[in-house]
C-alpha cells in the first residue's frame, strides 16, 4: 500500500525544482519572476544559486494558486497550479508504487538466481555421476 507521507525535502537547483514541480527550469523561474514562487537565494552564493523546500513549494501551490486559480475565468486549465498539485500528487504516488515495484522485481531476481545456481550445481552433480559410470 502506497504511502501518503512524504518527507521534506531541500531542493538546491533550479533543476530540482522545476523536476519537483513537473516543468521546465524556465517556467519555474517565470513562476518566481510573475507569481513569487518560492525560492532563496543565499548571500554568499555564486549568481543564479537557488534553493526550496518542499513543503514551501506545496504551501505556495496549495495557498498561491488556488487564488490566482480563482481569478481565471477558465478553471479546468491543464497547466493550472491546481493541476500542477494534482500531479505532484499524482507523481508522489507513481514514485511510491515504483519503488515498491522495483522492490518486488529485485526480490524476484534474487530468488530466481538462488534457483538458478541450485540448477547449476544440480546439472554439475548429475554429469559427475554420469562420468563415474
């Protein structure tokens, strides 16, 4: 069963941002410009170094969003923040049923070379008997 928790998580890049948020590095740094995504800049660090979290990232798409969602006057827009937060959840999901796959599949490939050594040593066994006769 999936699990609905999830960590927060230190996003220091551009890059991991926007993969966070499901969208190029350009519009995520859009976001910032026209709707304040939130992103810090710390004051010792080289031009153009980023960082977010993600609960900040959620608490803005939950609270920034739905208001400015509500101001457009068409509100099943496919690239909306809502739909934006859907399908973080959505990816939350998929990542969690993954790791779970992946899980089982690994599980499955060890189980199957211990049958497969066991075949070997069981063919070595068999031919050595029939040498001896």
């Amino acid at each position: 069963m999936p699990s609905t928790r999830h960590e927060a998580k230190v996003l220091g890049s551009w890059k991991e941002i926007a993969a966070y948020l499901g969208k190029g590095v350009r519009t995520a740094q859009r976001w910032e410009h026209e709707f304040g995504l939130p992103v810090s800049r710390p004051k010792t660090a080289q031009k153009g170094a980023v960082s977010s979290s993600t609960d900040e990232l959620e608490r803005w798409l939950v609270t920034k969003w739905e208001q400015l969602g509500s101001q457009k006057e068409s509100p099943a827009n496919a690239g909306s923040p809502n739909g934006v937060a859907a399908s973080i959840r959505d990816f939350r999901r998929l990542r969690q049923e993954n790791r779970e796959l992946t899980h089982d599949l690994t599980r499955a490939m060890v189980g199957l070379r211990g049958e497969f050594q066991e075949l070997v040593r069981a063919i070595s066994r068999s031919s050595e008997t029939k040498g001896r006769t």
